[in-house]
C-alpha cells in the first residue's frame, strides 16, 4: 500500500524581490521570488515507491503557467512539459504516448509583477528518465521531490538534475545501460502493493 506521506510538497513563500537595475527605470514591473521548499524521498527505493510512473521520455515542449492560490495569494508558477514516452518502467502510461508533467520551475510575467520560481531552471528540451506522482490536490503528474525526480541521458550518459538528495548525485556519469539495471533492480525488490 502506498504510503500516506505525499514527497511532493511545494510550500510557496513569496517575497518580493528588488527589481534588476535597467534603463526602464520606475516603470519597470516588481519581479517576485517564489521559494519553494520540496520533500524529498531519502533513498531510490523510497522514490520508485511514490511513483505512479517511472518512464523514460524525451520532452518536446514546455509551458509555463500560474496556478490558482488562495483568495488574496500571489499565483503559483509551475512549467507544465509535454513528452513523448519511450519507455516504461512502471504506470500506466505506454510507449509512444504522450505525457504532460508539472515542475516547480519557470518566470511568468502576471499583469501587475513577474513571479519567477527561485534557484529552479525548467527542464530542457531533451531525453530524460522521470519518476511522477499525482499529487493530494490534483491529477496532474509532477516530479517526485521536483527536480530530483528527473535523470537526463546525455551521450548514454546520466546527468542528475537535483540537488535535493544525496542518492540522485551517486548516479551521475553511470550509463544508461547501468542506470536502467539500477531501475529494474529497485522495482524488482519493491513489494508495492497497489
């Protein structure tokens, strides 16, 4: 049975930040620092135990969006990628299918400030092993532990995106190959019951 700890967890502190120096002077627009603080998974296993897919894909697309908050809060900025999967290790989700998946991530400009995501870039365009989750309020799938959830293949080579957790970093310049043998042995060891 799944745990009833949920990993993603995005609280939002928003604080307004000074705006970058520029010609436009005065009328240039309060850029806001969105903070998000993320609960990761302590270990691999913890994360393939969360996932409701694991799946290598490679993202075609990304857009960022603000979401709703409550009455009176500043929207939430979160980058919505669009990807095509290639390969599943666990879900229900097929090869060739289409995916969309939420980061925590991305600068949106919303009339009266821009709100942009602290310390976190948008994944790139490009060929990445991903473990999601919905999280307790949506259906939407999001990164386990935000960017910790993210592997890009690079030259058949694994680059970490996070840098949240130590595990993710003991996987950096393993090969695909080997990274997949890691995937395959966490989920063979699993006893998820769903």
């Amino acid at each position: 049975m799944k745990s009833p700890r949920y990993l993603w967890l995005a609280v939002g502190l928003t604080i307004l930040a000074p705006p970058a120096p520029t010609s436009a002077g005065a009328d240039q627009k309060p850029v806001l620092e969105q903070e998000t603080f993320h609960a990761v998974p302590s270990s691999f296993s913890e994360m393939w135990q969360m996932a409701a897919v694991v799946a290598k894909v490679r993202i075609v697309s990304s857009e960022t969006r603000a979401l709703p908050s409550p009455a009176g809060a500043l929207p939430r900025i979160n980058t919505f990628h669009r990807a095509t999967v290639l390969r599943v290790f666990e879900g229900n989700v097929r090869p060739g299918a289409s995916i969309s998946f939420a980061q925590v991530a991305g600068q949106l400009d919303v009339g009266p400030a821009i709100i942009r995501v602290t310390d976190e870039e948008p994944l790139a365009p490009g060929d990445y092993f991903v473990f999601l989750q919905t999280s307790p309020n949506d259906s939407e799938l999001h990164l386990i532990g935000d960017i910790d959830g993210a592997y890009r293949v690079r030259n058949g080579f694994i680059e970490p995106q996070g840098h949240f957790t130590l595990f993710s970093q003991t996987h950096r310049g393993l090969s695909e190959r080997r990274f997949i043998d890691e995937i395959e042995m966490v989920g063979a060891k699993s006893q998820k019951v769903r």
